[in-house]
C-alpha cells in the first residue's frame, strides 16, 4: 500500500513536472519564433536590396528612404504596443500587431516602385513597433526578476536568427523565383504564427490549465486594465537615458541591418550568394552575443543582487566591445580579417540588448510593456536616421569608412551615458495618474 501511494506521488510529480515545462517552454518558443518572423520581414529587403535596386533602378539614397520607411512607422506606433498591452492583455495585442506586419510584407512583394515600397515598408514598422513591447509585457507576467535578461536573451537571440537566416532564405528564393515571391512567403508565415498564439497563450499564466503552481514563484501578474491611465510624462522622464543608450546602439544596428548585403558587394566584390552568407555569418554571432549578455546579466544580480551592476556593466562593455572591433575594419581590405572582426563587433553590440529590455522589467510591474517602448524608440529614431546619412555619405562621397567612423564615434558616446541608467530604483507612479481613466 505504502509502496503503491508513493509511486502515485512520483507519478503525480512527473505528470506536474511535465505539465510545467510544456506550458512554459510552448510559450518561450512561440516568443522566440514571433521574435524570429519579426526580424525575418524586417531584414529582408536588405538581403533583396540588390535585385530590388536593380529592377526600379535606384540610387542608393533611394534606397535609403525605403528602409526607412520601415523605422518612421515602426517609432510612431511603439508606444501603442505597451499601451495596448496594459489595457487589453498582450495575446490580443501580438495577434493585431503580427496581422499587420504580414499584410505589409506581402504588400512588399507587390509594391510597384519606389513609392509604394516605402508605404509597405511603413505597414511593416506599423505592426513591429508595437510588438515588442507586447511581448514583453506578456514576458513579465510569465518570468520571475531573477530570469528577465535570460528571456529577453533568448527571444532576442531568436530575433537574431531571423535576421541570420533572412539573407539565405531570400537569396534562394531569389534564385528559385524572384524576389517578390520572398516578401509572400515571409509575410504569410507571420499570419500563420497568429493562430498557435491565440490557441496557446493566456495573459494570466495562473490561469492556464498546463502550469505547475512551482513555476509561478515569485512571478508578479499585471492584469489588462482598461480604465488604466497612460503616465507618459512620468514614464518619459524615467526613460530617457535608456532612449538615449538605445540610439546609439541603434545607429550601428541598422547600418548592420540595412546596408552590410552592400558593403560586402560594393566594398569587397562579393556576389549576391556569398553577401548573403557572410551577412548570416555577422548575424549569427549577433544571436550569440544576445543570449550571452542576458545570462551575464542575471548571474551578476543573482550574485550581487545589484541591479545597477548586473544591467550596466553589460551594457558599457558591450558598446565599447562593438566600436573597439569596427575601428580595424576601416583600414583591412582582406575579408578573412573584416568578417571575424565584423562578427566580434555583432557579438559585443547584441549583448547590449538583454540587458537593456529587462530594466523597464526591472522598474515596473503594470508599466514593463510601455517602458520597453521606449528602449525601442532609441532604436527606432536612429533607424529614421542612420541608413539614410549612411546612403548619402555613401552616394556623397563614395567612402564606406564615413559613415562607419560615425557609427564607433555614436557608440563611445552611448558607453558614456550608460552612467545616466538606473536600473535599480523602482518607477512610482501616483495613484491619481495610474488608476484615472485614459
């Protein structure tokens, strides 16, 4: 009898243990795959860059303006993610986002010249910035403190997959079809992610039916909230240093993202198959480096419960990394030695980003959604600049160390200003600004 009980209590634990790491590994994995079909649509037209130039005869400021096309939308509408999140949960948040965001990319694929590109671009932006800071609020009511940086690591590293594996996705759909068949397919992926989202995800995880109690310690649930007011002046104050860390970073990122398909066939010859893969190459390296800085992250505040350590040490040595390894790509023509050091650079410039998104995580409870609004709008205003001044110095001056001299110059200064972060005091909102009705 004795015997009989405690194999059901083995049982009963092994079927828990199970149900635990269904439900929770489901949900990490479906973050992970939007946060890889978001970064696929929004680097594809880099990697198609080159036929699509080709085929409506751009210039490379042209060019330009259409990627950032993408970055105007994508800043507008970042806010509405956080916002949304707060007042009606982050499953329905994601599904209208990610709607968007296919709709626009295979729009992309239809466009007819340069205007209607840039408007498909914009319905790309439109859907992905508020995505973002859904996800994130749907990662907080699902993770303790002590696991921010790795989730946002990891979803974050998938990102970097879809950017790894855009480049080689559409170089052989190029090939097989051409490219507007690649805009189809990326974008009808997305709307079919849509659907396991809605069939798996629940904004309150005490609720779904397949969680172990045991993973919901010390995990702290902000439910939707409609009548919720939006603090933004209280929430911009508190954010700005991290917008303005964020730019810098994001000045390099989308020089990477945008024009590294060309650097590699204007500046070093390459063909569109080889671009493609050295372009990969630098991104996978990237979706190390993202994890990596997450997990640094939290061993340092599990190891010194000290956040302002745990968050900013990462953050500045990532940035200084990132500009110490682009500086000998300016004066080495040898692609043997440009690649590696391209690659260190992603690594060290990725790590920021685990780091970064889990401090509005770390401040707020009911507000981490809209907080990491504004870790993306650092990135979103540099994407409305930077490809643009890149093409132009570019076009200018036919120089491609210009604008990358720029890009170490924005770097030292965002390394610097990590000392504004303050990741370890929490964000107070008074009572009559955050329960008045919106």
């Amino acid at each position: 009898m004795a015997i009989t009980q405690e194999a059901e209590e083995v049982t009963t634990k092994a079927a828990s243990f199970r149900l635990s790491i269904s439900a929770h590994t489901l949900v990490t994995t479906l973050l992970c795959v939007l946060f890889a079909i978001m970064y696929l649509d929004r680097v594809n037209i880099s990697a198609a860059a080159a036929s699509i130039k080709a085929h409506f005869s751009l210039s490379n400021a042209e060019m330009g303006f259409i990627f950032s096309g993408f970055s105007w939308a994508y800043l507008a509408s970042v806010l509405f993610g956080g916002w949304g999140a707060r007042k009606f949960g982050a499953k329905s948040t994601l599904i209208v986002c990610v709607v968007v965001v296919g709709i626009g990319t295979v729009a992309t694929g239809l466009a007819g010249g340069l205007v209607t590109l840039f408007i498909a671009r914009l319905v790309v932006g439109l859907g992905e910035g508020p995505a973002f800071p859904a996800a994130t609020q749907a990662m907080r009511n699902w993770y303790p403190p002590s696991r921010f940086g790795y989730i946002q690591g990891i979803t974050h590293s998938a990102s970097r997959l879809g950017a790894a594996i855009a480049p080689p996705i559409v170089a052989a759909l190029i090939i097989w079809a051409d490219w507007r068949v690649s805009f189809v397919i990326c974008g009808l992926t997305a709307l079919v992610w849509c659907v396991f989202w809605w069939w798996t995800f629940q904004d309150d995880p005490r609720t779904h039916p397949r969680v172990d109690p045991r993973r919901l310690e010390g995990i702290t649930v902000s439910l939707p909230n409609r009548r919720a007011n939006t603090p933004l002046w209280i929430l911009t104050k508190r954010m700005f240093p991290v917008t303005l860390v964020m730019f810098a970073y994001g000045w390099t990122y989308w020089v990477f993202v945008s024009w590294l398909p060309l650097y590699f066939v204007n500046q070093h010859g390459t063909n569109l198959k080889n671009s493609a893969l050295l372009t990969s190459a630098l991104f996978f390296a990237g979706l190390i480096g993202n994890t990596v800085g997450g997990v640094v992250s939290d061993r340092i505040l599990r190891k010194t419960g000290r956040n302002r350590l745990a968050r900013c040490s990462v953050i500045a040595v990532s940035l200084l990394g990132a500009a110490a390894f682009i500086t000998p790509t300016m004066f080495i023509n040898d692609l043997h030695y440009v690649v590696p050091l391209l690659a260190a650079a992603m690594f060290f410039l990725e790590m920021t980003i685990a780091p970064m998104y889990a401090i509005p995580m770390d401040i707020s409870k009911d507000y981490a959604g809209l907080g990491s609004a504004y870790v993306i709008m650092g990135v979103g205003i540099s994407g409305v600049v930077s490809p643009v001044v890149f093409g132009w110095l570019i076009d200018l001056t036919g120089n491609w160390n210009i604008p990358f001299a720029s890009g170490i110059a924005i770097l030292l200064a965002g390394a610097l200003a990590v000392v504004l972060l303050r990741p370890d005091v929490p964000l107070v909102i008074p009572q009559s600004a955050g329960n008045a009705r919106a």
